[in-house]
C-alpha cells in the first residue's frame, strides 16, 4: 500500500492505495499556517479512523500546487513512514512527454491526471480538472502533453461575481428548473451551469478541430459532476484520476 497525497490550493487530498484501488480517502484544507507536526496529527488520525495498518504502508508520494506548505507534508510525511516521499517535480520519473514552453510550469496535478489517462484511456484526449481553477490538458495520439488552458474555477468565479456586485447574492451550486432563469437566483444558477457547460462543449469543439481527430474526454475533481451532465458531448467522469497517477508515477520511480 502507498500513501499519496496531492496538494490543492483548497484541499489537501489524502489516498491510501492497493494498487490503483484506493482503500480509503480523505481531505484536509489546505491552511498555510500548518506545521509539519500538525499534518503529521491529521495523517495519523486518518490512518485511526480508516483502519489502516500503518505497517502495510511502503512508502508516500506527493503533488503540490500550494509550494508554502509542500516541505512541511514533506516533513510529515517523513515523519510518519521514517522514509522521504517522493515529490512531483524536477528528476522525477513520469513517462510523460511535455511539449509545451517551459516543462516547469506544468502543474503537479495535471501531470498527474496526465499519466493516469494515458495508462487507462484511448488517447488522444482532452482532461477537464474541475476544481479552484478550470483546467483542460491535451494528449495527442502520441501521448504527449501538448498544452491546455486555465480558466476561473466554478465557484471561484461565483463567489467574485457575488462578492463585486452588490444585488448579487451568495448561491448554492445548483441547476435551475429552467434554462431561462425567472428570478435573480435562477438566473446565477443558470448561468454558471449551463454556462459552464457551453464553454466546456465549445472548447472541446475547437480542441478536436485543431487536433484534427476525434478526442476522448474525460473528467475529474469534485465540480466536474455538476456541470457534465448539462454538457452535449460524451464526458468521462473518473473522481480519482489524480490519485491514481500518482499511484502510476510512485512505481516508475520505485
């Protein structure tokens, strides 16, 4: 069994896996001001309350995209299983051909999802990340990462809109009744449902017309089930596909 752990700018995602079976799975927020000791209690309470045998735990790996606190999970991690996990990042071995500008900038995460896609999925394909932001990678028939786009995640861009216009109020993420919407909260609703699933049929349109070919399309984080269902297009929804690359990158370098 491994330990992975991926580092949101929201939450901090915590999977024990079998494999690629996750056996269990839990979250922490991600607070800037933890210490290592701090992380290092969270884990251990995860470890008691989902009945794992700390023993069967072989080693940890780590993705971050929130680089104040990557060396105090680090460190805890450390701490926990006595051995360095490994970290996303520079020499680390993922198989995974990157053409885009500057190979750096490609965040942990989506190099994970990435990996994940390429090992389970017919490619190519265009990943849709569904979480603080709205990312989109793409894998030619080749299996490299070619590049994507970032966009303002979901509730991001509702909690501005609701935060910047004063008759706007704070909504729950849910779909109207209607397209139309008939009141001011119908109408938010409506907007960043459908909207957000327009923009996503229509990226995916434009994707498969410069690529030339047909794409699969598959999509993950905890937004991504609320708008795929209003979507036109065949979308994969696949919650743990992060988890599982992380799984596949913890063996190419063990």
């Amino acid at each position: 069994m491994i330990l992975a752990v991926d580092i949101g700018n929201t939450n901090i995602v915590v999977g024990f896996l079998d494999g690629t079976t996750i056996k269990a799975q839990g979250r922490i927020g991600t607070d800037r001001k933890k210490t290592e000791i701090d992380f290092l209690i969270n884990f251990r309470l995860m470890i008691q309350v989902y009945s794992i045998n700390l023993n069967e735990i072989e080693g940890s790996i780590l993705s971050s995209v929130v680089p104040e606190i990557t060396n105090e999970v680090s460190h805890a991690l450390e701490l926990l299983l006595n051995k360095k996990p490994f970290i996303i990042g520079h020499g680390i071995k993922t198989g995974l051909n990157i053409k885009i500008d500057n190979q750096k900038t490609l965040g942990a995460d989506r190099v994970c999802d990435a990996v994940c896609v390429i090992e389970e999925y017919k490619t190519p394909a265009i990943i849709i990340d569904m979480g603080t932001a709205t990312t989109l990678s793409v894998i030619d028939k080749d299996n490299n990462h070619i590049g994507g786009m970032i966009i303002p995640g979901i509730k991001t861009s509702l909690d501005s809109l609701s935060s910047h216009a004063s008759q706007l109020p704070f909504i729950s993420l849910e779909a109207p009744k209607h397209l139309i919407g008939k009141n001011t909260v119908e109408c938010m609703q409506s907007g960043i449902i459908y909207g957000n699933a327009c923009m996503l049929d229509g990226l995916i349109d434009r994707i498969k017309e410069e690529m030339g070919d047909d794409c699969s399309v598959i999509s993950t984080g905890g937004l991504a089930r609320l708008i795929i269902p209003y979507s036109k297009h065949k979308i994969t929804y696949d919650p743990d596909i992060l988890l599982k690359g992380l799984y596949y990158i913890y063996k190419k370098n063990n």
